[in-house]
C-alpha cells in the first residue's frame, strides 16, 4: 500500500546557511518534480521557502521515498547524505498529513500567523499538477483539504491578525492616526529596502503620493520609478514636510537629518493634520524631541517592535484553537485515507455478489419459461436492488470500522466471511467509483 | 410587565458591558455578542416603554422616571447606529454602563405616572421632551467619543501601544462620532427650544427666563453652540479640542442639572 511520506529541513533543524543551499524555485523545481517522477517516487510536491524545504511524496514504501529524497535533496544542496541527515527530518502517513495541516495554517513558521505559506503551498501544489506528477487522488486531495484547513484557521481564530512585520506595524500605526489611508501622501528618506518594503505597503493601502529623498540622487531617481514617485532633493524637504501626512525614514546616516526645529519649521504652528514620522533607522534619523511637538507622531524601531510583539503575543494564545482544527481535520482525513484501504475488499464483495445473483435468476428463470422480457427486466432489477440493499450496510460499516482502526485484519475476516481470493488491484483506480457507488 | 421588561434590559445592558470589558482585556468575540447583548436590551427596552404607554395611556415623557427611562432608550439607539454606521462600537463600553445606571434609576423610582395636567399629554409637549432627548443623547454619544478620542490620542502620542491602542478604534473615526453627536444633538435642541417656548406661549401664555428647565434648556444650547464653533474648519486642532469639549459640555450640562434639581427655581415642577 502506498504510503505519504514527507522528507525535509526547516528553520527548527537547520541554521539559515544550510536552508539557502537547499532552496529549490522556478524552473529548477519544476525539474526537480520530473526528476523525482522519473526516479519512481511515485507522486511529488516540492515546497520550499526561505524557511523549509520539504518533499511531500507518495510512494510503495517510506524506506524507498526517505532515500530518494536524501539523495536528490543532498545532490541539490552539494552536500553529502550523512551531513544532510543530521539537518532532516521525516514524517509518515498520519505524522506527515498532519504536519502539513501545521505548516499551511502557519503553526510551524518562524512567525506563527503568517499569511505567506498558503500561497506558497498552493503554488508548490499547483505546480506539481503542472507537470502532471499526482496521477491519484490521494495528493490532490491532501493538498485541498489542507489549503482549506489554513483558510479555516485564519477565518475561525485570530491566528493571523495583527502586525507581525516592521512594514505591517506602521501600517497598523498610520490606520490608528488617519483611519482610511487612501489619498495620503508619503515622504520616504533614504532609499534602502526597509523603506521601500514599507512604502509599498502603504501604497497598498491607498497612499497616493509619494516623494523620495536619498543621498545619492541617482537612487532616489531609481526608488522613484519604482514606487511610481517623485524623487526630491535636500533643498525641497521642508515644503515635502509640510506637504506630506507620513515620513519614512530609514537612511544609514551616523547623524541626526530631522531636527526638531526642522520639523518644527516644516509643520509651522497651525498645522492641523497629524504627522507621521516612522523613524526604522539605526541610529536614529529624527531628533527624539520632534515626537513633542502638537499632532506630530514619531515613532522608531522599538516603537514598531512594542506593536509586533503584541500581536504575536495575542496570535500565541489562539495557537490552540487552531491546533484543534488541526487535529480535527487530520483525523477527517485519515479516516477517509484509511477508508481507501478497504476499497478492494468491498469491489470483491460486490462482484461474488453479483455473480451469485446472476447465476441464481438464470436458474430461476429457466424454470420460469411464460414470462414476459418485461418480467425478465422486472425480476433483474429486482434482485439487483435487493442485493444492494443487503451489501449497504455491511460494506458501509467495513468501511467505517477499517476507517477507524486501520486494522488490516478487518479486511482479512471480511475475505475469509465471504470466502473472496486475497486482490491486489490498485485501491487508487478503485477509489473515485466505490465512494461514487457509496453516495 | 412594565418593571420586568425594564429589569430585563437593564441586565442585558449590564452584560453587554461586561462582555465589552472582557473584549477590552482580550477576550475574543467579546464586542460581537456585547453588541448583539445590547440590541436586545433595546428592544426588551422598547418593549417597556410601549407597554408604559399601553398600561397608563400616556407616552413615558412625564414625571423624572419615565423620561430617565426614555432619555436612555434613545441614547441606546443612538449608540447602536453609530456602532452600525462605523467602526465604534468600543463606544459601548463606556456610554452602556451610564445607561445601564440611567435605567436603574427609572426602575428604582417607580415606572409610573407622576399626574401631571394634561396639558403634558398633548404633542406639543411630546416632540419638545422627545427632540430635547435626542439633543442629549447626541451629547451623550459625542462626550463618550471624546473620553476615548482624548484616551488613544494619549496613548498613540505617548507611545503606549497596549490594549487601549488596540481595541480603540482610529481617531478620525471617534472624531467623527463626536461629530455627529453634535450636528444631529444640536438642531435636535433647537428644534426642542423652540417648540417648548411654542408650548409655554400655548398653554400658560408666559414664558419666565428664571424656569429650571427654561435655564438648563439654554445652558445646554450654549455649550452646544461652543462645541460646534470648536470644530471650525479654520481652528487648528479642532478635533482634539472638539473632543476635549464634548467632554467638558457634557460635565457642565449634568452639573446644570444637578445645581437646578435642587435650587428654589426647581420647585416649579422641573424634571
């Protein structure tokens, strides 16, 4: 019977520079899905992140998927199998079903709540379906009901609200201070990634104008065109102050570049709108005191961090409503998992049934020579509903107690009841008819 | 009927609040059932008053009892639309428990009517009590928008990112609020104004400026007035000061109220 199988590394075995070497995207994983394919793993889901590289396999036996995947992973990475075993790890049938539950619903991440993995999990999913290497219906539907388990979790719990990011924070920040930001306008100084991560999200959220100020005016030029904003230089920051309703400030300057009596200046003694000033340099951009000044909100890295460390304080305590669901959902599966193992035992019972009904209304009807074909009709379907009738409850409950105990001895004493040969026909082709037939 | 449906109300406002006050410290779904906790008092509230008017014949606007119980009904419903209309239903937890005590004190008074002439029945009288209490229930929303406006403003300027940060809503949002309890309190005043000084003139041909309820109605219109000229567009500031006001108008009107209730001029039959 094929088992799933799941083989990899993630951010609680493995420091940030083995990780690196293991990451697989693009083009490079889609031929990583043909190669494992082609190598007799049966089927394949690759996902990997900054955070994990996991292989999710279903093949004959957990022994073959663990080797496949030590040596394809160890052959990527450039790194030999013993040094990789010493970062992986390995999860089997309901261990493995229920680990990717976590790891979809963000339980497993490096910031619990985080609304990336779904996506990347669909997409590694999608992908994998891209170059055709789930044949059954067993990964696909692994797949989904997790994708659905993540959107159940982040629809029932609070597990993914509230800012967990820098960016995230000064947006939770600036929504308190203006409400809607849609139509306000930004001042970015310094042209580094943190402030453009945070200019985009604000942008996002509907801030309209944006202005960049940089050292160098050929990065501010460059920010501009990314962000579709206008680059300024030091001479036009007082009038852009007094203009904007956000600062972002994150240069690598060893000095202070916004005084108080700059701001002071800028903002002149009558503004009413609020100022914004998210300070996210090290060290700090906007002289302290500026915060004092009336409607001027100044906020630095700590700031932001007091904001995050919050919300993963209210994100932690909904960890184990989510892990409920989690539970819950597994044990749905793998029952109906399990269910799959029973599937040609009953395709056994059902077919020494319907050759007994056969043999049995042909003897009958020989010795029944005046009836009509419309009798003939009648009489087959008769006995072919009460042969369904009589195989409903039975094949139902073998079902439902093989679901539940997994114990292969049911479907053994089923054979030796009824008196069926032992089949080895593929429970996957199997499946879709039987639950179709079961209703 | 009448003190059971008012008991009754007066215990949902009273969980309601609880339940805002465990949202308050975290707990979930907390404002989802306060919200919905307190809809239900208002209409088991309604219901009180509708069997008022029922038993005794008469709408509950005479005599301090029924119209504390009318005064807290429409604060209610004032407080419901704005929890509708915007992302304010943190308002409840400070206006329910008020209500909850303004019901108290109507049930502990005694729902019943105090025989006034029957000039009190007429109209007139019962769209001046009801247009007056709309005023003050808009004065009421708007001073409880501004404690919390005052409130997160502190905290987002003094960089406490805590719980009152988190389950305040934004400022524009509670400036609004009190907005609003204002450019519907106000004119609902006017209006009252002016149809109790048509009533005077109708039914005692007089009216004396040194009445207790002639004095509050125009305290109140005064610092109604105040509160509207400090939201000017062309003041700096205006709406911490427009919340700064709400507060501070709405301090000045009780204590009106309490200073008449007990001066001779009261001694005329004031509310």
């Amino acid at each position: 019977m094929s088992t799933i199988t799941i083989v990899g590394l993630s951010h609680r075995t493995a420091p940030l520079e083995i990780r690196e070497r293991f990451v697989i995207e693009g083009d490079a994983a889609r031929a990583a899905l043909r190669r494992l394919a082609a190598a007799g793993c049966g089927e394949a889901v690759l996902l990997s992140t900054c955070n994990r590289t996991e292989l999710y396999l279903r093949a004959d036996s957990h022994a073959n998927a663990r080797a496949l995947a030590v040596r394809f992973l160890s052959g990527h990475a450039g790194i030999n199998e013993t040094d990789t075993d010493s970062y992986i790890y390995q999860l089997f049938d309901e261990h493995a079903i229920e680990h990717l539950f976590r790891v979809v619903s963000s339980l497993d991440s490096m910031v619990v709540g985080e609304a990336q993995i779904q996506g990347q999990v669909r997409t590694a999913y999608e992908m994998a379906r891209g170059e055709g290497v789930l044949l059954g219906p067993v990964m696909p539907r692994l797949f989904e009901t997790a994708l659905r388990v993540g959107g159940r979790i982040r629809t029932e719990t609070r597990l993914g609200t509230g800012a967990a990011s820098i960016p995230s924070a000064a947006l939770e920040l600036a929504r308190k201070i203006f409400g809607s930001l849609k139509g306000r306008s930004a001042l970015v100084i310094g042209a580094g990634e943190m402030s453009e991560l945070t200019v985009r999200c604000l942008r996002d959220e509907g801030v309209r104008n944006v202005t960049v100020l940089n050292r160098t005016d050929a990065r501010a030029h460059e920010l501009a065109m990314l962000l579709d904003a206008r680059a300024i230089t030091f001479a036009e920051l007082p009038a852009a102050l007094a203009a904007v309703d956000i600062v972002v400030t994150a240069t690598s300057a060893p000095h202070i570049v916004l005084t108080r009596e700059i701001v002071r200046n800028a903002i002149g003694g009558s503004r009413d709108r609020p100022l914004l000033i998210l300070d996210i340099a090290l060290p700090r951009d906007v002289e302290a005191s500026a915060g004092e000044l009336d409607n001027v909100f100044l906020y630095d890295i700590d700031d932001l961090s007091q904001v995050i460390e919050g919300n993963l304080q209210k994100r932690h305590s909904e960890i184990d409503a989510a892990q409920a669901i989690v539970k819950a959902e597994a044990l749905g599966f793998q029952q109906w998992y399990r269910g799959r193992e029973i599937v040609p035992v009953i395709r056994e019972l059902r077919g020494w049934a319907e050759k007994l009904r056969a043999a049995e209304v042909e003897r009958a009807l020989k010795s029944m020579r005046n009836l009509s074909p419309a009798d003939r009709t009648a009489v087959e379907a008769l006995t072919k509903q009460l042969m369904a009738k009589v195989l409903h409850g039975p094949t139902t409950r073998l079902r439902d107690a093989y679901a539940s105990n997994g114990d292969a001895g049911i479907a053994e004493l089923a054979r030796n009841l009824f008196g069926l040969d032992a089949d080895t026909t593929n429970a996957d082709n199997e499946t879709m008819e039987v639950m179709q037939d079961e209703g | 009927m009448i003190g059971l449906f008012h008991t009754t109300a007066l215990l949902c406002y009273s969980v309601a609040a609880a339940f805002l006050g465990a949202a308050f410290a975290g707990r979930k779904n907390g404002v989802r059932a306060g919200l919905a906790i307190a809809t239900a008092g208002g209409l088991l509230h309604l219901c009180g008053l509708v069997a008022y008017a029922n038993v005794f014949g008469e709408a509950p606007l005479v005599g301090l009892a029924p119209s504390l119980s009318t005064l807290g009904f429409i604060i209610v419903v004032f407080l419901l639309l704005s929890a509708l209309l915007s992302d304010s239903r943190p308002l409840l937890l400070i206006v329910l428990p008020l209500v909850a005590l303004v019901v108290l004190a109507a049930v502990l008074l005694g729902l019943h009517p105090t025989g006034q002439p029957l000039a009190f029945r007429g109209p007139w009288f019962a769209l001046h009590v009801l247009f007056a209490f709309a005023g003050f229930a808009g004065l009421t929303v708007s001073a409880a928008a501004g404690v919390l406006y005052l409130l997160q403003f502190r905290e987002l300027k003094g960089k406490h990112l805590g719980r009152v940060f988190r389950f305040f809503p934004p400022l524009p949002t509670l400036d609004a609020v009190g907005k609003a309890g204002v450019f519907v309190g106000f004119p609902s005043l006017t209006i009252a104004l002016i149809l109790g000084w048509g009533w005077s003139m109708r039914f005692r041909h007089a009216l004396s400026m040194e009445e207790a309820q002639v004095i509050w109605g125009v305290v109140t219109w005064i610092v109604f007035a105040c509160m509207t000229a400090i939201r000017a567009p062309w003041l700096a500031a205006r709406e911490r000061r427009g919340a700064l006001f709400s507060v501070v108008g709405f301090i000045i009107v009780v204590l009106a109220y309490v200073v008449l209730r007990v001066s001779p001029a009261a001694r005329g039959g004031f509310l």
